[in-house]
C-alpha cells in the first residue's frame, strides 16, 4: 500500500473538516478524489504531503507516519498544491533547477532530470521564459514538471485542471496519464468527466466523510436507483396511462409529445413502454435511457447530507 | 539551507532590490560623511569614523526592514510557503537560508564603506593617525547589529501576510532594541533596575564595542538577541503544526 489512512479526523477550532475517514491506495494506482468544494478534499491531501498534522489517526506514506518521518516522506511525495503557487519573478528552468536542488539533485542529473521533464511536459517552447509570462496552462505544466523533478514514488494533485480552459483540461489530462503509469496518484477534483478520464478508482467525500470509494462502474451501478427514459409518440398524449406501468414511478411531458419517465431499476422498462404502445396503438418515435453519468452518482451520494 | 540562501540571493539580484538598497545605504552614508557639512569628516576636523557608525544603525533600521519585509510575508501571500514546507526541508533550513541572506546583503553594503577608512587614514595628520582598534570594534558592532535587525526583519515577515505591516512592525522593534531601552532606562523611576534595562538595549553593547574593546559579553549579547529572534521565528513557523 503506497498511502494508508486510518481514521483520520482533522479538527480547525470549532469545525471539523475531516471526521474519521479511512482509505487506502495501491502501488501504481490513481485514485479521483472527489467532493463539493469544502468537504476535505484539500485538507487530507495537506495532511498526506505533511504540511499539516492530523488531528487524530493516522496517514502512512509510503509505508511511514507522517507524524515521524515527515522529511522522508517529503522526499517521496511530489505534490501540486491548490491554485498552483509559483515564484512568478523565476524563470522556468532556474525554478525547475532550484526545485531539483532542494531535492539534493546537483550538476549533470539536475539539468538531465530538467530537460526531461521541460521534453515530458511539453515547455521546450516556454523553458527560457519568466513564469509571470506564461499562461495558465503552461504555469500548471511547471506545477506539475515541478511536482516530479525528483521521480517520486507518490503524485499529489490538488484540482490539477482548475481554472484552465477546455483544451488545456485535456493536455493536462493526457499529461497526468502519461506520468502516471509507474507511480501512485492521488488527485481531486469536483469535475465529474475528469475522474471517468484517468482514474481507477474514485473515493467521494463530503462534509468530511467518506460516502463512497469504489471503482467507477460499480459505483455507477450501485447508486443509481432511478432510469430516466425518453419517449417520444407522435400522438399526444397524457401520462396518466404510462403511470400505470408496471415500475414507473414518475412521468412528465417535456414537450407535447416527449415524455420524460423515471423508473426503477429492478427491470428494464424500455419494453414494457414498448408494449404500452402497441398495444394503445400508439406510434413510438423515440425510446432513450439516459447514461448514467458520474454527475448524477455524484449528485445523489452528497445530496442527501444537504438536505 | 544553500538553496534557500542562493534562491534568494538570486532575488535579490534579479528584483534590483539588492543594487537599491546598497546604492540607497551608500548614497546616504556616503553624503552624510563627506557633503553634508553638518556631519561631514572634512568639517569636523578629526580623523574619526563617529558619522557613519553614529548614523549607520539609523539607515539600517529602515532599509534593513525593507530588505526582510517580503521574506515570508510574500511566500505565504502567493502560498509559495506551501510549496517550500512540503519540501524535504527543515524548518530550520528554511528559516536560516533566508536570514543568511538578507545578512550577507547587508554586509555587501558595508563592504564598500572600507574605503572610507583607507581616505581617512590617508587624510589623518600625520598620516595613519586614525583609532584603528576602535574602527574594527565598531565594524564588528555594526555588522552584529546588522545581524540584529535583520533577525528582527525575518521574525516580523512572518507574523503577517501584509509586507507594509510587516516592514512597520520591523523598524518599531529595531527601534525598541537599539534606543527604546536606554531611553525608557533614562526615565528616574526604575531605581537599581535601570542599568539592567539598559543593558537589554542594543545601544549600551554596541557603544562599549565602538570603544575597540571586544568584550565577549558584548558578543554573547548580540549573538542571544539574534538567537532568540529567530527561536521565535521557528516557534511561529512550527505553529502550524498544532
């Protein structure tokens, strides 16, 4: 297990952020870390990357406590905090360069490890230029070229793609994949497409607690309770005869002929719309179940708490 | 620790606050010294460095604060602080990498003023006719003091966000430290007490160096008081912990 938490509570003042959540990351896993904003997502990945303590319970990395061997674990972590702070008065390679030294790489390594990361995340065109010149996606690169100049064993990604417009959300999306293949990620987002993009498992918090960690298709599976369906006839009709089926639980027009019904998931309800209509002589012009997507899991694992 | 140090030497020298500053402390110096007729060697008629080591802990109280005030003011407004802390480095490291800097830049600024030793050793009559014991206590005095300030600087940067308050808070406590004690000694309440008080001041240990006497109370003194202020410095950056 590359990280282990173990009841982690984080306590600020009055408020808990975290309140006793456990998980764990396998070597070579990406894990999505997902919630609203303000349920804890920043606040384990600070703990985890040793910038603060826990409050109570526990985080290994890489098999050591981040409450007694801080330094180590520092050296194994390569972490891109929130909103990606950069010294924006440095230049690309002197900031790539003193990262890399703080690591203790020197001379020949430091400027090969250098020029591949500029060559990984694609800043051979920006590498002589002053970070303040550059756009947001390429400061994100720099982030990122920065989180790994030291080869770590560990990435931590706080909501790597905020903030950056849709095609620069794929570059970093495909550049998170590229460099993850030999090591642990951990990376949080509230994009829902994000986590189906790149990670093999998902853990969803809110309000500081863990309301799902699972993979992401069973996750799909198991939370959704509800098929939306959309028919359409090309008569007009009221909905009072499409209640009466057989698991329907509602059903609202949309336009004067599309329909919109909600029905359980225990059996299909395709066919028996289907039936409904030829048996009505009806003429079916449409009939669509709508993909589960990640919004609507993730919508129903943390709305309940709202209410 | 050299990271930190070279990192911001480098921004020192790149943000042309390192040339202003040791332009704006020459300038000065160099204009009370040798135009100014009020404080002016040439005017005063004896082969003395009185002006600049009277003066110079003056210019240092505002300029020293200027170089210190965006040390970690700065880093934690940009959350760079972050970026440094999850870093495999010690509180420590980071902590005398950017005091180191701030006091080698200092004692840039007072490099150059050796010449106006060797023109006043040259002007003296008969030539060389200068307190040369006193000159090198003095040096010693007011790099320490140097030291001093810039401890004060680093501790001030880092109980806030604001580099204006930060630069405020500096120059108050430098001037607490340097004059505030013996004048607050001068006041005819404290009875036995107020030698002690004014040997808490820096004024009292940076006077009896200027005699050219390197007493190593003197030098303990300055040494404690720069200890202490970045003690401090470590206790407030490892607050975060708890």
């Amino acid at each position: 297990m590359s990280i282990q938490v173990q009841q982690l509570t984080k306590i600020f003042g009055e408020q808990k952020a975290i309140n006793n959540i456990s998980f764990e990351v396998g070597k070579g896993e990406i894990l999505g870390f997902l919630g609203p904003n303000g349920a804890g997502k920043s606040t384990t990945m600070k703990i985890t990357t040793c910038f603060l303590p826990p409050s109570s319970g526990s985080v290994k990395v890489c098999g050591l406590d981040v409450t007694e061997e801080p330094l180590l674990i520092k050296s194994k972590v390569g972490y891109l905090p929130e909103n990606n702070p950069l010294y924006l008065e440095m230049y690309v390679r002197e900031y790539l360069a003193f990262i890399g030294n703080v690591h203790g790489l020197k001379g020949k390594t430091l400027q090969s490890r250098i020029d591949e990361m500029i060559a990984l995340c694609g800043l051979t065109r920006e590498q002589n230029k002053k970070i303040e010149m550059l756009s947001k996606g390429y400061r994100q690169r720099v982030g990122l070229a920065q989180a790994l100049i030291h080869d770590p064993e560990v990435l931590i990604l706080d909501e790597p793609t905020t903030g950056l417009d849709p095609n620069q959300i794929v570059e970093i999306r495909a550049l998170i994949k590229k460099i993850s293949k030999d090591k642990t990620v951990i990376f949080s987002t509230h994009i829902m497409q994000e986590v189906q993009a790149l990670c093999d498992r998902v853990v969803v918090i809110d309000r500081g607690e863990i309301v799902a960690n699972d993979k992401i298709e069973q996750l799909k599976s198991k939370q959704v309770e509800v098929a939306t369906v959309l028919v359409e006839f090309e008569e007009n009709i009221g909905v009072e005869g499409l209640l009466s089926i057989e698991g329907v639980i509602s059903a609202d027009h949309i336009t004067e002929n599309k329909i919109k019904i909600k029905a359980t998931t225990e059996s299909d309800i395709r066919p028996k719309i289907f039936a409904f209509a030829s048996k009505h002589n009806f003429t079916l012009l449409g009939l669509q179940q709508e993909e589960v997507t990640m919004e609507n899991v993730f919508q129903e694992l943390t709305k309940n708490k709202n209410v | 620790m050299f990271e930190i140090l070279r990192k911001e030497l480098n921004g020192f020298l790149n943000s042309l606050i390192a040339y202003i500053v040791i332009s704006v402390f020459l300038t000065g110096i160099g204009l009370l010294m040798w135009v100014f007729p009020e404080t002016s060697v040439l005017e005063y008629g004896y082969a003395d460095m009185e002006t600049l080591f009277a003066l110079g802990p003056y210019v240092f109280m505002f300029l020293i604060p200027a170089i210190t005030m965006r040390m970690f003011a700065e880093e934690k407004k940009a959350g760079t602080i972050e970026l440094l802390l999850t870093k495999p480095l010690t509180d420590w490291q980071i902590i005398l990498g950017k005091y180191f800097s701030g006091f080698l830049l200092v004692l840039f600024a007072l490099i150059p003023t050796l010449v106006y030793y060797y023109t006043i050793y040259q002007l003296g009559n008969p030539v060389g006719n200068v307190d040369t014991a006193g000159v090198v206590g003095s040096y010693i005095g007011l790099a320490l003091l140097g030291g001093v300030f810039t401890s004060i600087g680093v501790f001030s940067s880092l109980i806030t966000t604001n580099q204006i308050v930060s630069f405020i808070i500096a120059v108050f406590l430098c001037f607490i430290f340097y004059t505030g004690f013996e004048s607050l000694a001068s006041i005819n309440v404290w009875g036995a007490a107020s030698l002690f008080l004014e040997q808490l001041g820096i004024v009292y240990h940076y006077r009896a160096m200027s005699k050219g006497l390197l007493d190593t109370r003197n030098l303990i003194y300055f040494l404690s008081l720069i200890s202490v202020m970045l003690m401090f410095t470590k206790f407030i950056l490892g607050s975060r912990r708890w």
